[in-house]
C-alpha cells in the first residue's frame, strides 16, 4: 500500500475563455507535487484586466503578472493563486516553450510562494529555483531555468 497524500481541497474556478488553460486534474497533480502538506488552496484563471486590477490593487504595479499569491495560513496552508492565462500564453511563446509546462511551472511557482519561499535575494532565488526544478522533473518537464 502506498503512502497517503495529505488531504487537499482544491478550488478551480476559470474566469477567462484563454486556448490551453489546464484541466483541474492536471492542475491538482501539480500542486500535490509542489505541496506535500494538508492545504486548502484556490486557483483562478483570469483574463488580463483582472490580472493587472488585482496586481495594481494588491502590489501597486499596474500591469498584468504571470501568477499572483495571496497566503492566508500556512498550518494547514490555506491561499489563493490567480494564473492571468493570456500572460502566461504570451510568455511561452516568447520563451518558445509549451504553453502547458509553462503553467505547471507557474503553478509549482505559486504553490511554493504559498509555503513561504521567496526569490528577493540571491540565496533565497537559487533555493526556491532549485526547488521547482526538482519538482518539474518529477512532473517530467523540462529544467525552466
């Protein structure tokens, strides 16, 4: 018998008509990669005028950002993240990668911002990097750095 997966509840709500974006069991797989604990976690796919009012009204930038996390509790972790699907699209094709793995890697991105990692300085980016990466090969994706 194998080991049991922590308990997950899993939110995806699709709020754009973006080509490509991924189905709720891809999205659960990814997250139980990135995510090894009890969690309560939404995913929402917004277009890009939601993407950049949220980005403006909760980081004071305003354009639209590839993936956004909003952490409420980290025992069991609990949050938000919000995929704008029409910048991830963009930017897996300016990096001439499959818009799919694009988001597995965004959402093991988010996933990991949820449990506290953080890229603002060197040491804190080359463990957070290295960290996805493990999990992207575990998924089968390519190394996205």
């Amino acid at each position: 018998m194998g080991r049991r997966l922590p308990e997950l509840s899993l939110c995806v709500q699709y709020a754009c008509n973006e080509a490509g974006v991924p189905s709720r069991s891809q999205v659960r797989s990814w997250i139980r990669a990135a995510c090894q604990q009890p969690a309560e976690v939404a995913v929402r796919f917004v277009d890009a005028d939601e993407g950049q009012a949220l980005n403006r009204d909760y980081r004071h930038k305003d354009y639209p950002t590839n993936v956004l996390s909003f952490p409420y509790e980290s025992l069991p972790l609990v949050g938000d993240l919000v995929i704008c699907a029409p910048v991830v699209a963009k930017e897996a094709g300016e990096r001439h990668v499959a818009v799919y793995a694009h988001y597995a890697h965004l959402i093991v991105h988010g996933m990991l911002h949820l449990q506290g990692y953080d890229h603002l300085t060197a040491a804190e980016a080359k463990s957070m990097e290295g960290r996805e990466t493990a999990i992207l090969l575990g998924l089968g994706f390519a190394d996205p750095y």
